[in-house]
C-alpha cells in the first residue's frame, strides 16, 4: 500500500517509559554473546554484578518497542514479512547505568525513496527519570521493500569511508545455533522472522536469520573488549549499516580501525564471506 508522506513524516510516536534493572542488562549481554568465556576477567564484567559495565548497544533495547510502532502508524500499512532494518545509529549523552527508568518520546523524522524500497526513520530520546535529562538517543532506519518509487527523495547516500590499511583489531564473534532464540527473548522483538522458518521461507530466506540488533551489539562489544579496553563509557556514539544477514550459528568477524576520536567498523560472515555491518563508525567521549 502506497505510504502518505503528508501524513508519515512528521508522526508523533505514543510516548512509553522502560524500567531496568542489573539483571536486564546482564540478559542483554549474555543475548549478544558476551560471558562465552565465563572465567574472562573482561567477560565477567558482562554477566556478573559485582562490578557490572553496560555495552551502549544496551540503549536499543528500551526504545524498541516504540520502534516498531511505526507499523501501527496512520498512512504506514506494511507487512512485518517486508521490513528490514536497515542502519541505525546510537548516540550515548552520558554512561548507561546498570538500572534506571526512561521516558522515550519520538518521531518519524523522514521517509526516502530507495527505489525498490522505501526508508523511514524514526528517532526516539530516552530521558532519564533520576536526572530529567537525555540518557540516549536512537535513529532506526526501516526499510520497507516493495513501497519505493514514489519520486520522493532518495536521501543521503551511504558511501564506504574505511582507511586503506590493515585494520588494527580484528575479532571473531561465534554465534549460537539457538542465538536469534535467546536475542528474541531479552530485546522484546517477536517478528517471526527469526524464529518461524516458514516465514522467513516466505520473506526469502533460507531460515530464520539473526536479529539486526544483535549483530549491532555483538559488533560494538568486539569494539568495545578491544578499542576501548572494555570501558564502554568512552563510546560517545556509534552508527552502522546493515549490508546483509546472520544466520544463527554463524561466527561474524569484525575489523576495527582506531583512529583516535573515531573509530571504524566493518563485519562480515566468516562462513559465507558478505558483509553484515559496512561503514560502521565509533566516536569516543
């Protein structure tokens, strides 16, 4: 069904507020992966309260639900077998506490012409209730296949800016068989695509595929154990874009560039050699 852009751009998401405590963001952890090696003395840091550290992917998971309203929005009827996310981008205004409670309030900020596809953003600020203050802020690219070609504007371009040397860390990510099953559980998204393989038959995969969200965390944690020596309170932001897909059981190698203030990300899949996260960028605090 053709999208109202009068009536989409600009629609004001219903507001919700997010409570969690350090078990959530320990569930979260273990959903990206982290504590694989449970004597790591960094990887404890992940999965054990005593001294526990939050990756900023973290800041996904309150918002989510919100996102995903835009499929109940007035001029925006799509089908949940047709949506991809495409990029997202996280900006962290102060370090994650291990608990808390935000008030996300948001908008649909754009919608672009991909020409196979339409591109709608949505950005949701996450305001802290101790401080009445902006905690994070998240910007999902949507992409709805099948609604482009509208003549509408494509958008920005999305061009590949990684330096032309070796990159200085490189790690190796194993996912589980079972990974999309956990994910699903911890982050609140549902969408059978990653669950019922008679539906990602029908989307056009050959089985339930890894939730973009989880391999954006499972990135930033790679960046986060190296880069940054695994104080993840020095990640002031972080962006990328979704190139491709993970199957559950598949290990996702990461090449990280540090160039001070930024630092630059690609990942593909060790198996099948694709990219799944391009032009990904870390900005440090």
């Amino acid at each position: 069904m053709p999208i109202d852009l009068d009536r989409v751009v600009g629609a004001t998401l219903p507001s919700s507020t997010f409570m969690w405590t350090d078990d959530d963001v320990i569930l979260y952890h273990l959903g990206i992966g982290a504590g694989f090696d449970p004597v790591d003395e960094l990887e404890l840091r992940y999965v054990y309260e005593a001294d526990l550290v939050v990756i900023p992917t973290f800041a996904n998971i309150p918002p989510f639900s919100m996102t995903m309203g835009i499929v109940a929005t007035e001029g925006l009827e799509v089908d949940l077998a047709q949506i991809l996310h495409g990029e997202q981008e996280t900006i962290l205004h102060d370090a994650i506490p291990t608990r808390g409670t935000v008030r996300n309030e948001g908008s649909i900020v754009g919608v672009y012409d991909k020409g196979k596809g339409a591109l709608a953003v949505v950005e949701i600020v996450s305001i802290l209730d101790a401080t009445g203050e902006p905690i994070f802020t998240n910007r999902s690219s949507i992409y709805i296949r099948g609604e482009g070609g509208f003549g509408g504007d494509p958008g920005p371009p999305t061009t590949s800016f990684m330096p032309d040397r070796e990159p200085d860390h490189v790690v190796t990510s194993i996912t589980l068989p079972q990974q999309a099953l956990l994910y699903r559980m911890v982050s609140g998204d549902r969408n059978p695509l990653h669950v019922d393989p008679g539906f990602a038959a029908f989307a056009g995969y050959d089985r339930p595929i890894l939730h973009g969200l989880c391999t954006y965390g499972i990135v930033a944690k790679a960046v986060t154990d190296t880069a940054v020596g695994g104080r993840p309170a020095e990640i002031a932001s972080y962006r990328g874009r979704f190139a491709g897909v993970v199957y559950p059981g598949e290990s996702i190698i990461t090449s990280i560039w540090d160039e001070g203030d930024q630092i630059r990300v690609e990942a593909i899949s060790a198996e099948r050699g694709v990219p799944v996260v391009s032009t990904g960028l870390v900005t440090r605090r």
